[in-house]
C-alpha cells in the first residue's frame, strides 16, 4: 500500500477493519523500527515506506537461517549414522548363531 506512494494517515486507516486508535499504534511501532517515515504537509501527516530497512533485517536473519541449516544438516547426518549402526548391530544379532545349551543344562 505505502510502498507505491505516500499515503495520507487517514487513508491508510480506511484500508483496514481496525479503529483508528489501533492503525496509530500500529503507525508508531514502524516509525520506531524506522521502517516508515512520517512527512507533515500542513495539516496532514504521510507515510512513507522506509523499504531499504527490511534488507537489513532480511541480511540478519540470512546469516542465522545459514547457521542453523548447517548446524541441523550436522545433526541429520549423526543421526542417520546412528540409525544405521543400530541396524547393523540388530541385523548381525539375527545372524549370528546363539550359544547352543549342553543337554541336560538349564
């Protein structure tokens, strides 16, 4: 909406089912994340997207979502590796003949 162009405050409002009350508080958090700037004209105030912000976010979060792939691909890997010692081990129990009781032993 105000990534095309600056809209005057009471526009944006009537875009949404909310209160005014609630599109302000809404309006304020974004100014003080910087990711709108509010423009006085007269009498009016705009909002201005403020785009070049969410790369920065969008960069943070890049770095972590990164790590945690890596760091979970580890964790799959181990995981498999285990699985399969533990079928090995419950394959070669199957096949290897038991002790063999002496007749007349308990």
């Amino acid at each position: 909406m105000i990534t095309h162009q600056s809209l005057h405050l009471n526009s944006v409002a009537e875009k949404f089912d909310v209160s005014r009350p609630a599109i302000s508080k809404h309006i304020k958090i974004l100014t003080e994340c910087r990711l709108i700037v509010i423009r006085q004209e007269g009498r009016h105030r705009y909002c201005e997207a403020r785009l070049d912000k969410l790369n920065e976010v969008s960069s943070w979060v890049e770095q972590y979502r990164k790590f945690w792939t890596q760091k979970l691909d580890a964790l799959e890997t181990y995981l498999e590796e285990i699985q399969s010692k533990q079928k090995k081990q419950v394959r070669s129990k199957k096949n290897s003949p038991g002790k063999k009781r002496k007749k007349g032993t308990k």
